[in-house]
C-alpha cells in the first residue's frame, strides 16, 4: 500500500498505486454494502479516513442516504479530487465532504457514528494519537472499523496497533473475516468521557489525581 519517498521515515500510498485496488474487481472481496450494514444507518454520519480514491466512501454515502453525511478525509490532496469527481458521477457529491488532514492528525471537529480507517493506520506516523483522536471524534457507541492489509503488517504490528485503540478507550466488538485485511470492529463505549482524550487523560485518570 505504502512506497518509501525520499528516503524519510513516511509511507504513504500513492495515487498511481490506489487504482491498483480501488477498481471493480476489488468487489469481489469487498462488499461494504454487507460489510457496513449493522454500523451505517440511514442519516448518518461518517468519517472515511485515508479515503484514497473514494471506494468505501461512495458505498457509505450511498447507504446514509441524503440525510447522511460521508467526511472523506485524505492526506493528499489529489486523491480528494479524484474522489469528488468520482462522487459526483455517482450522484452522491452533495453527501461527501472532503477534508485534507495533516500528516499529525485527523484535525476534525465533529460527531461521528462511524468511522472507517482502511489500508492507512500503517502509513501513519502517530498510532496512538490516531486512535485517541478517532475516540474522540465518535459518538458513545459509535463505532471504527479497523482494515489492516495482510501483505503490509504482521500479526505483532497489527496486535500493537489494537493495544493503542484499546489504550484509547475503545472495545473491540467484532473481528470480521476478510481474505485480504487484519481486521477489527471498536465501539465506543457509552460512559466514557474522551473531552480531553488528545491528551490521553481521561475521566478516571483525573480523578485519581484529582481533577
Ligand atoms: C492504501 S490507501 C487506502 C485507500 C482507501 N482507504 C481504500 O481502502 O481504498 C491509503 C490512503 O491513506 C492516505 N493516508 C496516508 N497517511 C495518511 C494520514 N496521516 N492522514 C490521512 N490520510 C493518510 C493515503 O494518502 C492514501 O490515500
């Protein structure tokens, strides 16, 4: 998913590289109308992170329907364009809000009921900061569907990765089977207060030193 650029520690895949997997065939492993259908109701709201080329945010967008809202939020700027393009060809641009994150976050203040982080969490650079800020953004119960690629991580990296969701305050709720992907399902617990969650405090870290 990831080329090495310039020698620096960053691997971000590039566009060239998403039409590789962002095509029709990608469907016969990748169904995200069955895939999303517990966790995407109609209305609502969605944030696709790491979004590429638009194949998951285009489904999601289809299945909130035009009371819904899809962020796709990407790192790159022409991957966006490419995804807006492709949005509106398939009628669903009015449901699509682009966002361009920075390489340090998501940089989003929202309220999500869904957040889906496919192929990207390995091309980011702060893993735990990541997943507190996606704990943050989501609503209690909400839920994030974490997509690992098979190829790209090992079993001990993707098992780190999941400790730092768990650290975040996330539960795992599900661990769905796909022949390409390391996956998980978190959920938001509901009686967890994540307001100062960037910081990694929470409501019970404050209490203990009393604040
Ligand atoms: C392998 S592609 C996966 C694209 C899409 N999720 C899919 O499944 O088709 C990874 C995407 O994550 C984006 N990305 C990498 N690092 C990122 C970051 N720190 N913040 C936001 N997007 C990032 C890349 O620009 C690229 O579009």
């Amino acid at each position: 998913m990831a080329e090495e650029r310039g020698g620096d520690r960053c691997h971000v895949c590039p566009v060239w590289m998403a039409y590789t997997f962002d095509n029709p065939f990608r469907r016969l492993f990748h169904r995200p109308e069955r895939m999303f259908r517990e966790y995407v109701k109609p209305g609502a709201t969605v944030l696709d992170f790491g979004c590429g080329l638009g194949f998951f945010s285009i489904a999601m967008a289809r299945r909130v329907g035009d009371q819904g809202l899809v962020i796709a939020a990407d790192l790159q700027q022409e991957m966006l364009d490419r995804l807006a393009r492709r949005a509106k060809r398939a009628g669903v641009g009015d449901r699509i809000r682009v966002h361009r994150t920075d390489a340090d976050g998501i940089g989003l203040s929202a309220e999500i009921d869904f957040g889906l982080a496919c192929w990207v969490v390995h091309e980011t650079p702060d893993i735990p900061g990541l997943f507190r800020e996606f704990a943050s953004l989501l609503k209690p119960g909400g839920h994030l569907y974490v997509m690992e690629p098979k190829t790209h991580v090992s079993e001990d990296g993707f098992e780190e990765m999941m400790s730092a969701a768990r650290d975040a305050g996330l539960r795992d709720v599900a661990s769905p089977k796909d022949a390409l992907s390391k996956t998980v399902v978190f959920r938001r617990p509901i009686d967890r207060d994540y307001s100062t969650a960037a910081t990694g405090e929470t409501r019970s870290s404050r209490s203990r030193r009393g604040g």
